[in-house]
C-alpha cells in the first residue's frame, strides 16, 4: 500500500500538462496587474508635467521684481490724476426731535369747565382763550371788594378835605346822643350797684349794668372825637391810618379780580395743540392738566454721540453744521440745523453724550418725536487732495496706492479719511502731480510692469 501511494505521487508531480497549466496562468495573472496599473501612473505623471509646465510662468509673474532677469507682462491698467478741491470729515448718529417748549396748562382755581375753545392741532398764539372754568362766585368776590375800594376811598376824601356843615351837624347830633345814652347807663349803673351791694340783685345783673355803662362812656368818646376831626380836619396820623385802609381795600380787590382771571385759561405762548384733556360740564381740580401746548417753530434734534469725538464738538456751538434727515422725509433734501449745545456730561453706561442741533421749523413739517439720521461735519477743507476710492488698496496691514513710474509702478503707503461718494482724501504720502492706478491694480506689486490702457 506504500508503494501504490508513492507511485500515485510521483505521477501527479511529474505531468508535464499540469505543469505548463500552472505557469500559464501565473503568467496571465501578473500581466493584468501590470495593465492595470500602468494608466494611473501615467496620468499623475502628465499631471505633474502639465502643472510645472504653466505654474512657473505664473509664479515667475506674480513674484519676480524686475532685477531678478525675468520678463514679466505688463498689467493693463488705467490712470488718473488726483484732483484739489473741498472736502467734509463726517460722522453720522441718529436721534430725535423735540420741541422748543412744552406746556401743560394748569388751572389755579377748581371747578366746573363751561367752555372748551380749541381743538387738537390747532394752532394758538400766546394769550387765546384755551378753555373757561365756572366764575359766578368769583365775579361776586370782585363786586364784594369793589365796594370795600370804594368806601375806603370816601373815607380817605373825606379825612382829607374836613367835613361839610351837615356832616359837622350829624356828628353833633351823634355826640349828644351819646351823652344822653352815657347818662342813662350810670344812673342804672350806680343803682344797680347800691342793690348789688344789698344783697337783693345778682352779680350777673350788676354786671351787666356795669359794661353797658362802660360801653356808652366809649361811644361818647368815639363821637367826640369824631367831631373834632371834622371840626379840626384829620391829622398825619389819622390821614396814614386811613390811607391805609384804602391800600388794604385796594388790594383785596386786585386778588379777587385776579381769581377771576384765573377762570380763564389762556395760552402762555405760541404753538399747537397737542393735547385736550378736559370737556364742558367736567369739573377739575387746582392741579389738573387742562391741556398741552408745543412751541415747534424752533425745534430740536437730540443726538447721542460717542465719548470719543467729545474733543472735536466742545465749544463748538453755533458754528457746526448738521444735515438733518427725518425718516418721514428720507427721499427729500436733508434739514440743516446749527450745533446749539454740547452737553457736559458723559453717560457712563452708554459712553456718550447729548447734543442738541437747531433747526428753524416755520413751515412746521418736523414734528417732535420723528426719528432721525444727522449728519455731523466735523473738519471742511477747500483744497484737499482727493483720488478716486478705487485707487487705495491694503498691503501688509497698510493703506497703499500705486503710483505709475514710467512702465512701473510703486508702491505708496498714504494717509487717509474716507468721504461720503466715490473721492476719499488723501492727507500725506502722494502729490498733486503723481498719476495713481485707479482700475487693475488688484494684484500689483511694487515694481510690477504696466500697461495704461485708460485715463480717467
């Protein structure tokens, strides 16, 4: 059986069929990798061939300076001169509008409204009658004192020019009478007291004979003296005290008519009505608001500007101009006001503070309350060098134009303020007479050689 197996195994290795079958297809297997991988090889090649080929010229372009041996193409590009004329530095903020005055009329006397004479915007000029409060008690008070004036200045006549014949009659007549009363009352009295000390009449009885007699030796004394100031005239003391009395009068009929006039409630200036808050019929306090009056022929922009250009607006009142543009009137002209007031306080939590621009408002299209945009010019210069905005660039973290010098260009680091339009102004690092690229300079560097295809 060994043997039989070794026999069986030397047959199979040394079929010269199954030999040639194995080396062939091994053969086979080997060309279809080689097929396969050989076109991928062969693009990455081509591809690196191809980049080599067109980048180094590119990169020779944008790199190389003119020392460096290689030709570079020129750039077209387009010039221009700068140009000298005005220019206005700006800031922009927005507020809002307020009037010059607000005023809320108040009465200073209470009670019932009987007359309401205006309306929501209307227009008023100072001392129009807004409304009426009830007056038939206070026009009672100015007949009352009237009276008391008038008497009091009979009186003061009277002291001063002496008494007529009749007048001198009747107070004699009073001083008689006086007497006789005065007469009367101490027979009574002396009575009175004579049983009060008898014991058979009360104390209150004797009292009372007492202060009647009292009473009547004062009204003797009062007409007396009556009598002799209209037999002698009145003298500097008696003059003054009635002078007084007239002075007295005099005032007490000056405040009751002005209680009166109290009653009506007049416009204290020049304005529109912005509010009514009362009706006839309706019966109001001292303190209750009647209603509102704005003056808006003058009126204000109050803008918040930040702490930082506090230095260029101090002091500068009457003198900055301001274009003011209402959002209500966005598509008209701006407005232009005057800087009033600079205020001297900065907001801590906002780090601004408040200006306040003027603006004439006779034909009254600005009213309180609009929104705003204003415009500041903060620095005018008649001749400022000026370059289109095209023309200024940024390399390495600076501002740059490029200057043409000959086929070349430089590079020229500049200061500069934008402005509103398409000019910003250039304030050092170019001169009037040096052309700048104002279109293709995107990738320019310094040196870099140009060709000017357009003037501007």
């Amino acid at each position: 059986m060994s043997s039989a197996s070794n026999l069986d195994q030397r047959e199979i290795s040394t079929d010269p069929r199954q030999h040639g079958t194995s080396d062939e297809s091994a053969g086979a297997s080997h060309g279809d990798r080689v097929r396969r991988r050989f076109p991928v090889g062969a693009a990455i090649i081509v591809g690196l061939a191809v980049a080599t080929f067109l980048g180094l010229p590119l990169y020779r372009y944008f790199t190389a300076v003119p020392d460096d041996g290689l030709v570079q193409s020129a750039t077209p590009v387009a010039v221009a001169l700068p140009t000298v004329g005005p220019a206005e530095r700006v800031v922009r903020f927005s507020g809002t509008l307020t009037p010059e005055a607000t005023t809320t009329i108040v009465p200073k006397v209470g009670g019932r409204v009987m007359e309401v004479a205006v309306r929501e915007n209307q227009r008023v000029v100072a001392g129009d009658l807004i409304a009426r409060i009830e007056d038939d008690a206070l026009r009672l008070q100015v007949a009352t004192a009237r009276a008391a004036y008038d008497a009091a200045n009979a009186q003061y006549r009277q002291a001063v020019r002496g008494a007529r014949q009749v007048e001198l009659e009747i107070a004699q007549a009073s001083v008689d009478q006086a007497v006789s009363s005065l007469e009367a009352a101490r027979v009574n009295f002396d009575r009175t007291e004579r049983l009060f000390q008898a014991g058979t009449v009360s104390r209150s009885a004797f009292e009372d004979a007492r202060d009647r007699f009292q009473s009547a030796d004062t009204e003797v004394q009062n007409a007396r003296r009556s009598l002799s100031l209209m037999q002698e005239g009145a003298g500097a003391e008696e003059r003054d005290i009635v002078q007084a009395n007239v002075d007295a009068a005099a005032r007490q009929l000056e405040l009751a008519e002005l209680q009166l006039d109290f009653a009506a409630l007049r416009a204290p200036i020049d304005g529109i009505v912005a509010r009514v808050m009362v009706e006839p019929g309706q019966t109001v306090g001292a303190s209750s608001g009647v209603a509102t009056l704005v003056n808006d022929r003058l009126i204000y922009a109050r803008v918040a500007v930040s702490e930082r250009l506090y230095g260029r607006f101090r002091g500068r009142e009457g003198t900055m101009e301001v274009r003011i543009s209402p959002l209500a009137y966005e598509d008209d002209p701006p407005f232009i006001g005057r800087v009033s007031s600079v205020s001297s306080v900065i907001d801590s939590a906002s780090r601004t503070f408040v200006v306040e621009v003027a603006m004439d408002n006779a034909d009254g299209r600005l009213r309180p309350g609009m929104f705003v945009r204003a415009e500041f010019v903060v620095e005018s210069t008649a001749d400022a060098l000026l370059v289109p905005n095209t023309a200024l660039h940024i390399r390495d973290g600076r501002t740059v134009v490029f200057v043409l010098d000959g086929d070349l260009v430089a590079v020229r680091p500049v200061v500069a303020d934008a402005l509103p339009g398409a000019f910003t102004q250039i304030r050092s690092g170019l001169r009037a007479d040096e052309v700048v690229v104002v279109e293709g300079a995107a990738f320019l560097q310094d040196g870099a050689p140009v060709a000017v295809s357009g003037h501007r």
